[in-house]
C-alpha cells in the first residue's frame, strides 16, 4: 500500500491507525497521522464525525 503525502507539511507521510469501537469491533482505518513529528498532523473519525488538524503530541 502506497501511504499518502502529508498535505500540511509535505514532509512526512499520512498512516492510517486502528481502533477499536464502543461494542468491541475493530475499526480498520479509524485515525491517519503525519509520520513527521514537527508537523504532527492528524485526521480521524468518531461516532462518523471526521475531525482534522489536532496536532499530536506525546504523553507523558
């Protein structure tokens, strides 16, 4: 699978990331993030509400 170009930083490349829903089921693709951590840019869909651009940060 060829990952997309960030769009933001057109450094890093998006990933896409997996979940696992409310009843137990895995969602396939629910999240992709920027692989560069400068840019830390992340799209991702909630109860099918897509929200964008929360940057990333580690925890602690």
């Amino acid at each position: 699978m060829e990952l997309p170009k960030c769009q933001k930083c057109n450094n890093g490349l998006l990933i896409p990331l997996s979940d696992y829903g409310q009843e137990g089921a895995s969602v396939m693709y629910k999240a992709w993030a920027c692989t560069n951590p400068d840019c830390g840019f992340s799209l991702r869909v909630d109860k099918g509400e897509i929200t964008y651009g929360k940057k990333i940060e580690p925890k602690h």
